[in-house]
C-alpha cells in the first residue's frame, strides 16, 4: 500500500496562512486528553443502569464509544453522565436489559 501524503502546495498554503506553530501535528494528542472536555450535557436521553439486574458482564463497559461506563467495586455497570451521550449502545448490548434508556425531555 503506497502512503499518500499532501501535495508540498497545500503544505506551503497551510504554513502561509496559519503557520506552523499554531497547527499541532495530526493525529497526535494526549492520551485521555477526551477526559477534559464534558460532553454529556447535550443528550436527550441518559442510560439508567438497575444495579439488581447487572451481572457484571462488562458488555456495555466494552461498547460503549465514550467510555462513560465504570464498573464499581461490586462490579456493577455505573454510566457517568459528564459523558454518556445517550446512544444507547450499552442497553442493545445488555443481556439482561439492566440499562434502560431514558428521555431528558
């Protein structure tokens, strides 16, 4: 597979109007750097997790694709809601339906 990389034109177009000092490297960013910027504030809906009927699988843990699940130290499924987006990824995934999605509105 060749690597393609961005003709030297738009590379000297990008350097005059921008310069490079202002424009990081892409792709390169600080691990967990998501962890400060909150973004659970804008869903409409909020994953509800009934701690009774968690098994602990850790299914919604592993698909959820904000990482706004937390295991606990009972190894319940916990959201948190700085980040959950309200997808409801990790109730499809849940085997025994303990995540229930609920609307904010």
């Amino acid at each position: 597979m060749e690597k393609k990389t961005p003709p030297k034109e738009f590379e000297e177009w990008i350097s005059e109007k921008w310069g490079t000092e202002r424009l990081p490297v892409g792709g390169v960013v600080p691990y967990q750097s998501s962890y400060g910027y909150k973004t659970g504030d804008w869903s409409a809906y909020k994953a509800h997790i009934d701690k009774e009927k968690c098994i602990g699988c850790l299914n919604c843990f592993f698909y959820c694709p904000d990482s706004a699940i937390a295991m606990d130290e009972n190894n319940k499924a916990e959201a948190d809601f700085d980040f959950c987006k309200g997808c409801g990824v990790c109730a499809q995934h849940c085997p025994v339906d303990a995540i229930e999605m609920k609307s904010l509105r």
